[in-house]
C-alpha cells in the first residue's frame, strides 16, 4: 500500500533570499534522491516560509523496484586461456559480483564476444531508506552557509526542529543534535505546537495555526488584498515583482495594511520616496489613478489583523524617521556645489592599483573625448560629453546617496538641474549607469550613451590590466554585466566605430599612465578573450548559433551592429538548399588556404587556363565591390558578391591542379586562393559552420 511521506526542516527565520533557491534545491534533489534509490511515487510539493524547508512525498512505493541489472566484463580471449580455461581475470570479475564463473555468459558485440553475468537486486523497504534523507537536508546550499556554535554543519541557520514521517510512523534520524519527531510548530506569536499524525494534513494543520506554507498561497493572498485595497480607496499600488516575492518569503501569515505620512514629504524627489518605502522598508507606493505619488504606503504584516492598528503606527513612525532624514540631507546637499563635491572624490579610492575615484574620472573624461572624436560629433554635443563625464561621479559624495546607495545616477541628475547644469548633461549623468543589467532600459540621449561606454570600458580594460579578472566565482566589479551594457549599446546605436579600435584605445590611454600593469599581450588576450565570451553570450541570447557566431568573430569583433547582422543572414543561409552550392565553394577555399602559408603575389603571366584567368577576374571584381559594401556595412550585399565567386571557383578546381609539379605554378595558384580565401574571411569564416542544408 502506497502511503505520504512528510519531511520538516525547521529553523530560525532565513533570509528572505535565500528561500527560493533551498526550495527548488529541496524538489531537485528529492527528485534524483528518489529516482536512484528506484522509488516510485505519485507527486513532490516543497512548501516554504522563513521558518521552515518541507517536502512532501504523495503516494510512495512502499519498496525499490526489483532489477535485473547485467554486467559486462573482458573479452572472451582475455576471460579464457589457450586452453579454455577460465583466467584469473574472468575469476576475478565474476567474484568481484558476487557470482562464480558458473554464472557467466557471452555476449557478441560487434563480432567480438563478451563475458556477462547476471545480479537479481531485490528492492528494499522504503522505511529502511528514508532515514538516509537526512543527505539531502545536509546538502542544501545556500549563499551564505554558517557554522553555529560547537555545531559541524554548516547551514544559513541553526536547525531547530525536524519532521519525519513515513505516514504515522517517525523515520528516525538525527542532525547537529536535533533528532526527528512528529511535531512542528505554528505560527511564532500566534501559533502553538503541532502534532502531525498524517502527512496529507500538513498544510491544513499548519493553516489552523497561522502558518500558511505555500508560498504561492501567500503571493496570492497579498496581491487580492492590494487588489481589493486599489478599489475600495481608488489607489494605483504598483506591485513590484521582486519586492513581491520577497515580502512573501518575509511572512508566514500575511495581512496587508495601509499606512500614511505627512504630505510635506511628497516635495522630495519622487525615487527618493520610492527607494525609502521600497529598498529599506519593504513597502509597496500608492499613487493616484493619474500616476502621481500620494502619501500612503502598502506593507504586508507577518500575523492576522489583531491589533493592526498599532502596527500601522509602528509602521509609520519608522518611515517618517527615514524620510526626515532623507529631507534633511536633500536640504544639505543643495547648499553646496558640484566641485565641492568633485573635490571629496579626490580622497575616495575607486581600486588600489586604479587610484581614486577622481583619477577615474578624468580618464573617463578622455575616452569621452576619444569616442566623440571618432564618431565625429558636433561640438555642442561633444562639449555636454565632456562635462557629463566630468561631473558624473559627483553625486557619490552626497549625503543623500551615502545613505541610499541606489540613488547614484538619479539624485547626480536633480542635483545638476538643482546646479545649473543643461538638462542633457544632468539627464546624462543619470543615464551613464545604465544599463544596470542585462536587460535593463539604455541611455536614451546619445551624450549618456557615450559617457556610459566611457566609464564602463576604463573599468573593463584597468581592471584586467591591473590582474582583476573576473572568474566562475567571482566578478566584484561586475565586469561581465558592464561589458554587456557596453555591447547593447553599440548595438542599439549603430556607431561606425568597432569595439577592437576602442578596447585599443584605451589600452593606450592606460599604457601612457602611470599605473603599474600586467604583460601587454596578456592583457590584450584576456580583453579579447572577455568580449567574446560576452558576445557569445549576447548573441546567443538573440538566437544565434555559437558556431555562427564564432565564424563572424574569428578575427575580430568589427563594427558590432554589422558583425550581428552578418551572423542574423549566415544562420539563415546554414539551412537554405539554395546556399549549398555556394558554401561548398566559399568553405573549399578557406579549407585548402589553411593548409598553406603563402603570401606570395599573384603572377597573371603564369595562368595557364582560362578558369585560372576568370577566377581572377571575378575576384578583382567582387573585391572591389566587397569592399564597398564592407564600409558601409552592408551584410546582405557583402554575402551576394561573394557568392558570385561560385561558378569560378568550382571551374577552378575542376579544371586545375593546385599541387602542380610545376612549383611556380603550383605557388601561383595557392597564392589566388589565399587572397579569395582573405576575402571571404574578411566577411566570416564560413568553414567554422555546421551547414545543415537538407535535400
């Protein structure tokens, strides 16, 4: 008979972060626990909130499924001497299973015979199995494990109870000193012990007592109270997505309430109010049907409506204590100046090895200048560059963003406008942060757009120069998101300006510096090899194979809008019958140029066919035309010339013979091969392509 099994981990309450990662942890191990323990069952819930980690196993096998489990061993003319005799290799196999040589069999794979033998596994009870659960528990890894106390294991909380129940019985294991029963409790202040009797009636049980342990349950709960708040009081509750979810992981039991504060505050900047209720209260901001910010505040209590009242006080006072001190420091930054402030960055280290952070801004001053030139800008334009850039890192040494770190960008902005500085310059400052992920929102101005590529390719290229590179584990300066928000946008922008001039740029602006550096060529490798992972990444993201992508970087990065477009057309072309023909003459070219170093000129005077003088002729022609449409970044015209390159080179090497005797010849003709070869691969190397054309 079939019956549940119930396993609890409780304990102190986690952190809010951490519990959706242990709980899928919980499912996925459960899953494969069970799958190589062969036993079978109907369904696997896990339940969560800060206390306690629980899955429950609905309808398990009560034993391991019985296997017939084959082995192979050596050959037959290893398991068997001269003399047919079994050898202490077949002897020693079939002992090391349990078996005698009386046991074995043969089997014929691929005209060789094998020696087998046969184990019956007879499936256990699962009630023997259950206690080495306890393995899972232990293996739960969370971002930041702890060793409590004289305990050993290593958890982000202390283990303070444990359930386990094979239907009403206990399974009887123990942890760091907390053994297994059958009780668990409520809720912290509402709920009292429990006994469980029956796995099936966990979730109840625990409901009776103010815990609800779905997390699901609880989102839903919160948001049809917001829902029903929005109608009844006219209100537009913006619910944020990831502060739902961890409110959710916040509470057991949660009811929702409403709280107020003084509209006085409504004359801070709208983000300041927002990031004040969001990131350090957990609250949700109430606007009104036109979007404007009222002075009410969404909070979600862990406990029942009891004495909600006195809640929403607390609750109050605590924010109108954080929104003094935000007034107080808006009023005190305005009344200074933004080179009163440049002025601190002088004594604020950004890296070590990298100086402070007004060093870095004035490098990011001088590659804003650099991009400006090359794009070559209108001079208002690369003047509000400059001063953006120059001014970007301002806001850091205000009190507002001391204190609310996520402010950077956005008070720099009201700030500069507070200033006198142009709004373009203020809005850039602003935007240079962005985007803050990989799918966040771009510069929307082009003067933020620079200053952002500017800031985030000095950080790239000195960190790596300096030996910062970012690891599997570790990227503390979030590298690997910036270098993503510097290929976004140029690809967004379509700048006629290509990553590989750019990283090179900089390189020198940092070789002209006193920084003390890594080996030259290192550095430019590990560049090199730090960008193609992210575009890889980037493309792939777009839909592109990595084999695709790899033939159009093979070189180098190029003009990043045109590179993506030569990959968008080439991973359509690797499955269009009609590129066969095209491809195999493209890909015979590279593939036969590899395989030789010649750099030689081509001499017309020795052609001795006519397909030799049209391979020619057809390359000067496409060359010049290829090389047009390569400057003007014209992917789907690029690919045409060069497929007209086909018929030539398919007469070419049905007509001719490469490896001529004839050594001058033979150099002849490898060397017209090398420059269609060099062509082609200034467009992709289409040979690193898996061409899957069906016929």
């Amino acid at each position: 008979m079939r019956k549940d099994v119930l396993f609890e981990i409780g304990l102190e309450e986690l952190p809010a972060r951490f519990i959706d990662d242990a709980e899928r942890q919980l499912l996925n191990k459960t899953e494969k626990w069970l799958t190589e323990l062969r036993i079978s069952y109907h369904e696997i819930i896990t339940y969560s909130t800060p206390r306690r980690l629980t899955v429950l196993i609905k309808e398990i096998a009560p034993e391991q499924t019985t296997i017939e489990e084959e082995t192979k061993g050596p050959s037959v003319s290893i398991a068997k001497d001269e003399a047919g005799n079994w050898t202490k290799a077949a002897i020693g196999f079939t002992k090391g299973q349990g078996k005698t040589t009386n046991d074995i069999y043969l089997k014929d794979i691929k005209g060789t015979n094998y020696i087998y033998v046969k184990n019956h596994i007879e499936g256990k009870q699962t009630i023997e199995l259950l206690p080495d659960f306890k393995q899972i528990i232990e293996s739960i890894q969370f971002r930041q494990n702890m060793r409590w106390g004289k305990k050993s294991i290593r958890y982000a909380r202390p283990i303070r109870w444990l359930v386990a129940l094979y239907d009403n019985e206990i399974v009887p294991f123990e942890i760091s000193g907390v053994q297994t029963s059958n009780w668990t409790y409520g809720h912290r202040f509402l709920g009292s012990t429990i006994y469980i009797t029956d796995p099936a009636e966990y979730e109840q049980k625990l409901l009776e007592q103010f815990v609800v342990v779905s997390p699901d349950k609880r989102q839903k709960m919160i948001v049809n109270e917001i829902k029903a708040m929005e109608e009844k009081e006219n209100f537009n509750i913006a619910v944020d997505e990831d502060l739902l979810q961890e409110v959710r992981n916040l509470v057991e039991y949660p009811s929702v309430f409403c709280g107020t504060f003084s509209s006085d505050f409504l004359k801070l900047p709208s983000e300041v109010l927002i990031t004040s209720m969001k990131e350090h209260q957990r609250y949700f901001p109430v606007a009104s049907e036109d979007g404007n910010l009222l002075p009410h505040f969404v909070g979600v209590r862990n406990g029942d409506k009891r004495h909600l009242d006195n809640v929403i006080k607390g609750n109050e006072k605590v924010l109108r204590a954080r929104l003094k001190d935000a007034q107080f420091f808006y009023e005190e930054d305005k009344s200074e100046s933004i080179s009163f402030y440049l002025a601190k960055l002088e004594r604020v280290v950004f890296q070590d090895k990298l100086g402070t952070i007004a060093d870095k801004v004035k490098r990011v001053v001088k590659i804003t200048h650099m991009l400006s030139e090359k794009l070559q800008l209108d001079e208002q334009t690369e003047k509000q560059a400059a001063r953006a850039a120059e001014i970007s890192k301002f806001d850091l040494m205000t009190n507002m963003v001391n204190e609310f770190t996520e402010l950077q960008g956005f008070m720099g902005e009201k700030y500069a406008i507070h200033f006198g500085e142009n709004p373009v310059v203020a809005q850039a400052v602003r935007e240079h942060y962005l985007p803050i992920h990989a799918t966040d929102k771009l510069p929307e101005t082009i003067v933020g757009a620079l200053v952002s590529i500017a800031d985030k390719i000095d950080t790239i290229v000195g960190c790596i120069a300096v030996g910062l590179v970012p690891t599997s584990s570790q990227d503390p300066y979030g590298l690997r998101r910036q270098g993503i928000g510097i290929l976004n946008i140029l690809k967004d922008r379509k700048w006629n300006i290509t990553l590989d001039d750019l990283i090179l740029s900089v390189q020198k602006l940092y070789r002209e510096s006193s920084i003390e550096q890594r080996d030259m060529e290192q550095v430019s490798n590990d560049l090199s090899s730090f960008f193609n992972q992210r575009l890889v990444y980037l493309f792939k993201e777009s839909g592109l194979e990595t084999d695709v992508v790899q033939a159009v970087l093979h070189r180098t990065i190029g003009q990043l809008s045109y590179t993506l477009d030569k990959a968008v057309l080439l991973s359509k072309k690797r499955n269009e019958p009609s590129f066969k023909r095209v491809e195999e003459a493209l890909v015979r070219v590279i593939n036969l140029s590899k395989k030789e170093d010649s750099v030689e000129q081509i001499n017309q005077k020795l052609f001795k066919t006519t397909s030799e003088k049209l391979l020619f002729e057809k390359y000067e022609d496409v060359q010049q035309r290829f090389k047009k449409a390569n400057e003007k970044q014209e992917a789907k015209n690029g690919l045409n010339y060069l497929a007209e390159l086909t018929d030539p080179i398919h007469d070419f090497f049905d007509n001719n013979m490469v490896m001529a005797d004839d050594v001058q010849l033979k150099n002849n003709r490898i060397a017209l091969i090398t420059h269609v070869s060099n062509l082609i691969l200034n467009y992709a190397d289409l040979s690193l392509i898996e061409w899957k054309q069906q016929f």
